[in-house]
C-alpha cells in the first residue's frame, strides 16, 4: 500500500480508560456489553490494555480489509495469540503468518476434508448415541460442562481412533476449562502481571504441562493401535491375513493419522502443538455453541417442533445415519444462529506488520488490531433485532444481507481450517439428543453470556424426559 496523501483521521479513545491498567477493568467485569459499545465511537476505536494501545475494529468491511484484502499487513499476533500460544503452541491457528504455517496447514488439510470425516462420521454416531443414551432421566445436568463433555469424546473418537484409555478423556475434560480460564486471564492483564511468579500464574503453567503430557500419551497410544491393527491385517508369518482385521483396523484409527503419515516433516513438538489446537477448538467452541443452542431451542417451542418434524421426515424412527446430515437444513440454520447470537469468539487479535492506514485511520506498526466476531455478529444494520433467536435469518433469500458480518470462523488465509468438522459435529450432536430425548427443558435461572475464549453460559441446567409429555 502506499503511503497516504491525506492525513490520517484521529482515533477516537474508548471513554473509562484507568491508570496502568487502562480498559482491562471494563475488560474484565463487562466485556461483551464493552466491546460492543465500541460502535457508537467509531469504525476504529483505540482502547488500552494495561499501558498498550490496541484498535477495535468496528466495521465489518475494515474488518475483511484486515482479515483478507490486506492481510499480508496484519499477520497474527497480538495479546490474544500470545496468550494461547502458551498452551496451544505453534499449532496450525497460532503459528505466525510463512512458510511454515502454508506448510503445516496444506500437510492438515487432508483430515477435514468431507470424505476423510465422513469415514469417521459411523463412529462418532456410534460415540454421541451411547454418551446421550446413557443420561439419567429427569435430573438436572450442567449443559455446559454437560456438551463439553459429550464434544470432547466425540473429538477423541474422531481424531485419535476407538479404545482410547479413559483417564485421557477424563484429564482432559478437568484441564480445559481451568486452562481456558488462565488463559483469558493473560490476554486482559498487563504482561507485568502475568509475568510474576503467582500462585495463578504458577498453576496455569502446570496445567499447560500436564496437558502436553496427555496429547503424548494419546499420540502414543494411536500410533500403537495403527501399528497393531496393520500387524493383524497383514496376518502371520506364512498365514493368511485375518478377514475381519482391516475392518476393525479402520474402527480403531482416527483422523490423526493423516498426520502421523507425515511425522518426520513436523516433529513430535508440533504434532502435540497441533492436537491441543484441535482439542481447544473442539471442545470450546462447539461444546459452548450446542449449549446455547439447546437452551434456546428449550425456550423456543416453533424452534423445537420444526426440528423434530425435519428430523422424523429423514431419519424416521431409525438412528440418524451419516448422510442424513446434509438433508437437515433447518438444523443447520438453528446452529448457525447459535453461533451468531452467542459469538462465540469475541476479541481476536492481529498485529499490524507496518504504519498502516486503515478506513483513515493511522495503525502504528507492532500495534494490536482486535476485531470481534461477536461485535459484528450483534450488529443490527445487519442483524436486524440482534438479541433475538431466529433461525429463519439464515433462510435463502435474507442471508445476502449478512454477507461479511458473520465470520465465527474468522476469513481469508486463516479460516478456521477444522470448520466442516464443527458442522458435522454439531449436527450429529443436536440430532441425537432430540432422537433420544422426546422433552427437555431448562431448570436453572436464565443463563448470563460470559465472556471467556468463547461466550459461555454462566449457569445452565437442564433436564431430559422419556416421554413426550409435558
């Protein structure tokens, strides 16, 4: 780009900035209502965390400006990545802008292509139906902790293959939400703080440890199963190969074998980095939106009834198969309003590679550039009623006038590479509970939206009846 010929335009400072600590209060105690309220001050809004400027990014069009037309200049970076690479590492969403992540992200793009999930598709049925059936009836559960749970199963089936040992999945669903906490916490803090030997900070880091060690028991345990699935299929010695081998060696392998084909061109280090990535957006992600999406579909009775007629018109009274999902559309559209109305990411950093001038506005070079997925996604010029649940927005012939502002999976070269897996996912998920469970409904106060990686519900319990009866 070159150089402006006109002077660049004041940035307008977000009001309530503190000493030393800046916005990282309003941060912390009203982000969600903070990030949006940055609108009213303009297209771009400088705000301070800690002593560091940073710009918001208010318009959805500077925001694709950032994201795809001039990504070149704002490679990722920032708070935000420099926090989650502390646990993530330099997994496929976190490694800086190169080489090395076209690498990485054409040598992982093989296991989410539709054909590669669809032969996982059986197996986290198989995986979603025996976790659902087995909910107790009318007793309330956690549906956050609850989704996360029955996502993180799912993804492990999916990715790391059948009979992994059960003390993984249970550390590994005791340790993300810890980490996902400690993890905010060094986005909004000043570094100065993060830095001290804290019991928070301390814990934190042990935590992260620990989930290292468990990625390489997995990886561990994938490679042995691989390896003893091809023994059985090659058979004996002097034998013939054991007919039923290939078949149960094909239940027992996941998608990450795909990268395990490819080992000697990444390295131990960055397989872990790249299955914690996976892990924290499988769980996080999808896990939050399916309970938001259950709750809304709870207090929404058109929502619900228009579900389950779809639903009986294509699966009947058989369990839902694999190529069902596709004929589901109304599914789809109550998922993607999930996302929308409840993020669920909600501050992204980038970092600006140069002085740039964006929508008029001078963005130093090394600067923090946020933009929010969430902000947008609330964005009633766009979003007509935004705070209102309503699938029908995502029909045909209302959604052009969305275009740009829904970007949940972020845009241009860094899109969220595992994105047909979240849909497939959420699908076969939200399907399933609605086959076994012909009535649920919520019985805890209304959840509050809290802003942590994702837009989580603070409080949500539900109870699920075998009959349809109310």
């Amino acid at each position: 780009m070159s150089a402006p010929t006109t002077a660049p335009i004041p940035t307008p400072t977000a009001p309530g900035g503190l000493p030393l600590v800046g916005h990282g209060l309003r941060l912390v105690r009203d982000p969600l209502p903070f990030i949006t309220s940055l609108r009213e001050h303009g297209r771009v809004v400088r705000i301070r965390i800690g002593p560091t400027a940073a710009y918001v990014v208010t318009d959805p069009a500077l925001t694709h400006q950032v994201l795809v037309t001039d990504a070149v200049h704002f490679p990722k970076g920032g708070k935000y990545y420099d926090a989650l690479r502390v646990f993530l590492g330099d997994g496929v969403a976190t490694v800086v802008d190169g080489d090395t992540h076209l690498r990485n992200r054409r040598l992982m793009q093989p296991m989410f292509s539709r054909a590669h999930i669809a032969e996982r598709g059986d197996a986290m049925i198989d995986q979603v139906r025996t976790t659902v059936g087995a909910w107790p009836a009318a007793e309330p559960r956690d549906m956050f902790a609850g989704m996360n749970e029955i996502t993180l199963a799912t993804f492990l089936v999916a990715v790391f293959g059948a009979d992994l040992p059960a003390h993984l999945e249970g550390e590994f669903t005791a340790l993300m939400p810890e980490i996902m906490k400690g993890t905010i916490r060094q986005v909004i803090l000043p570094p100065w703080i993060t830095r001290l030997p804290l019991p928070a900070n301390r814990a934190h880091a042990e935590r992260v440890a620990r989930l290292r060690a468990l990625i390489d028991q997995a990886i561990d345990h994938h490679i042995d199963v691989t390896a003893a699935g091809s023994a059985a299929a090659d058979g004996a010695p002097g034998a013939g190969a054991c007919p039923h081998a290939s078949e149960a060696s094909r239940e027992q392998r996941g998608l990450f074998e795909t990268l395990l084909g490819v080992e000697d061109q990444l390295g131990r280090r960055q397989l872990q980095d790249e299955a914690i990535t996976l892990l924290a957006g499988a769980i996080e992600t999808t896990g939050t939106t399916l309970a938001w999406a259950l709750y809304e579909i709870a207090g929404n009775p058109t929502v619900e009834r228009r579900l389950r007629e779809e639903l009986a018109s294509v699966c009947g009274d058989r369990p839902l198969r694999y190529d069902d999902i596709d004929q589901l559309p109304y599914a789809r559209r109550v998922l993607q309003e999930a996302i929308r109305k409840y993020g669920p990411s909600w501050m992204v950093t980038r970092t600006a590679a140069r002085d740039i001038v964006l929508g008029g506005h001078l963005i130093p070079e090394g600067a923090d550039v946020v933009w929010s997925p969430y902000l947008h996604q609330h964005d009633s010029s766009c979003f007509p009623d935004p705070d209102t649940f309503d699938p029908d927005r995502w029909e045909a012939d209302r959604v052009a006038a969305t275009r740009g502002s829904f970007l949940a999976f972020g845009d241009g070269r860094r899109k969220c590479i595992g994105e047909n897996f979240a849909w497939v996912e959420m699908h076969i998920i939200l399907a399933t509970v609605l086959q076994v469970w012909p009535r649920f409904g919520v019985t805890s106060r209304p959840p509050r939206a809290q802003a942590v990686i994702t837009v989580k519900p603070d409080a949500l319990a539900m109870e699920f009846h075998a009959d349809a009866a109310g």
